[in-house]
C-alpha cells in the first residue's frame, strides 16, 4: 500500500524528534562544586555560645577570636563549654580567691583537650564571656581559678561596636 505525502513526512517527523533525555554528568558536576564550596566555608565560620540573658560590653577591638575554652557568666549562673559548674551568688560566697569548682571544671576542661588532641582549641587560653553587669569581685574570683587551672591567656569577649570617624 503507497503512503500518502502527508503520512511520509509525518512519520519523518516522529522519526526526528526522538525521546527527550537529561544529561546528568553536569548536574552531577555542580552538585560536587556546590559540596566543595560549603565543605571548605563551614570551617570559618565563628560560633560563639550564645544566651539571651547575656548583654556584653561593647569594645571597638579588631582582632577576630580564636577558638577557646569558653566561661559563659551571668548574673545567675557560671557554665563552661556548656556544663554548668556554679551559681553567680555560690561563687560570690566561696571562701579564699577562687572558685574550687570552675578550677576543677577548668582541669578537666584542658585534660579533654589535651586527650582529643583538638587542633581547633589553643591550649592556655580562655575566654571570658561575662554580662556587663556582673560584679567585679566575681570577675576577679574567675579569672583566679583560670590561673590557677593553668590557663595563664585570660581573654574576655565583647561586642565589636562600629568607630565613628570624627
């Protein structure tokens, strides 16, 4: 049987077009650009302990911190790396220049450390998260016990505020 015009160039057609298909090799390419990119930002950013019942001081200092044992100090409790180790007003009340307790938590701190072998932590310092309106003799007391602990690079943090050019 003779195929009309209009069947033949149809069936050209239809021959043609074919069935779409997604080329996924540069798909595949982005996504591992895309892996390579976050995997080597994800290591500078700074995460700092954060707690809403904290106000810091503001200080007009540039220098970035480096990666610490933290004491985080408000006006109600005293916590390392997370862990609570005292109250403000139990620490207050102790007996002698230091806090037995942040010393004991501060040895086992640099122990951990030291065990880990965290490149990320520097050993010997230590900083000081502390509320602006802390006393200073609980300050004081604090920075005590971290000598005493043999963190002898006390830093304390603060919020960077912007210098206004006169």
């Amino acid at each position: 049987m003779k195929m009309s015009r209009r069947a033949k160039r149809m069936e050209r057609h239809h021959r043609r077009k074919g069935h779409a298909t997604i080329n996924m090799v540069p798909m595949i390419d982005l996504l591992t650009v895309l892996v390579f990119f976050l995997l080597v930002n994800a290591g500078n950013v700074q995460n700092s302990p954060s707690t809403k019942s904290l106000k810091l001081p503001e200080s007009t200092a540039k220098a970035s911190p480096r990666e610490t044992v933290t004491i985080l100090v408000n006006r109600q409790d005293i916590v390392v790396e997370g862990r609570r180790v005292t109250t403000a007003t139990g620490a207050l009340k102790t007996e002698g220049e230091f806090i037995p307790a942040l010393v004991e938590e501060l040895r086992y701190q640099a122990h951990r450390t030291s065990a880990t072998g965290s490149k990320n932590s520097v050993p010997g310092e230590i900083t000081i998260m502390g509320d602006q309106a802390i006393p200073y003799e609980l300050l004081k007391k604090i920075m005590v016990s971290c000598t005493q602990a043999e963190y002898s690079k006390v830093s304390l943090a603060v919020n960077t505020k912007s210098v206004k050019a006169e």
